[in-house]
C-alpha cells in the first residue's frame, strides 16, 4: 500500500527510472512519446516538491534524491539534443557545469552543517523554469517539423537564458559558499 507522504518520493524516482527511457524513445523515433515524458517530468519536477510541502512530507531521501533526478534529467536530455543538433554545445555545457558546481558545494556544505546556505534562490527557480520551457520547446521539434527553424531558435535562446542565469546563480552560489568554508 502507498502512503499518500510517499508520493512526493515516488515522482522524484519515476523521473530517474524514466530518463533511460526517454533516451531510448528519442533513440527509437517515438517522437511523440519522448515529448509526453517530457511534459511528465517537468511537471512531476515541480508537483513533487509542492506535494511533499503541502502535505508536510519533506524527507531526507527526498531531499537528496530530486536534485539527482534533476542532475540526471538536464544532463541526459541536453546531451541527446547536442548530438541531433538541436541545442547549442557550449551553452549545454555551461548549464550541466553549473548544475555539477553546485551539487559538488552542496556536498561540501553539508558535511561541514552547513547546507542550509545555499537554498534556492529565486533566481534558480527563474532558471529552472526557463530550462524547462527550452527543454519542451526543443522537444517539440520532431513532432512540428514545418516550425523546426523557428522552435529550435526560440528554445535556444531559452537555453541561452538558461545558461546566463546559471552563470550568476553560481556565481552567487560560489561566494555565499566560500564565504562559509
């Protein structure tokens, strides 16, 4: 029996159990599917935090696993869209490297107790949400292809967004840690 405090939980892993998948629709042209998953993702990204504070079930394996699943998810599908030639290299890069700084000072923060330093900032989730958009954006492609030109700009300019706010959140992020250690 699942209990409702679980679910959070639940969405976070069916997001990393669903990344390879992903990856095999996208390898497999079902274009269609890949992008539902997408769609699934992102939301689950956002419901499973607002679930777990809603129902006061924030947990410890919660907390560590939906940064992971995030980790998985960006660097997975930004990959496959670098090699199809839909994103841009260097900004892919940018937003995978930043999201392994901060992970890596996270780390360091919290064996030193210190971990409560770097929450989210408003400035991260403005990030999130603009890679997310570029990731639905970029997804859509194979399945409007008339629109390709105009949907793969748009999404990496979302991408470009993306990478700028990476580079200052941390930026931000890098000071407030140092600052501490």
């Amino acid at each position: 029996m699942i209990k409702i405090k679980n679910i959070p939980n639940i969405l976070t892993f069916s997001r990393i159990i669903l990344c390879p998948i992903w990856f095999l629709l996208v390898l497999y042209n079902y274009h269609f599917s890949a992008f539902i998953l997408i769609i699934y993702i992102s939301l689950t990204d956002y419901f499973d935090g607002l679930i777990a504070r809603k129902l006061n079930a924030l947990s410890s394996l919660g907390k560590i696993l939906d940064p992971i699943a995030d980790k998985i998810f960006i660097s997975t599908v930004l990959i496959t869209f670098v090699s199809d030639a839909r994103a841009n290299l260097v900004l892919s890069i940018i937003i995978i490297s930043r999201e392994l700084v901060i992970s890596c000072l996270r780390e360091v923060l919290s064996e030193q107790n210190k971990s409560n330093i770097l929450k989210v900032s408003l400035i991260s989730k403005t990030k999130t949400s603009f890679q997310f958009i570029s990731i639905i954006i970029l997804s859509s492609i194979p399945l409007i292809k008339e629109y390709a030109i105009s949907l793969e700009t748009i999404g990496n300019t979302f991408l470009l967004l993306t990478a700028i706010l990476s580079i200052y959140s941390a930026y931000k992020y890098v000071i407030l840690a140092f600052r501490q250690v």
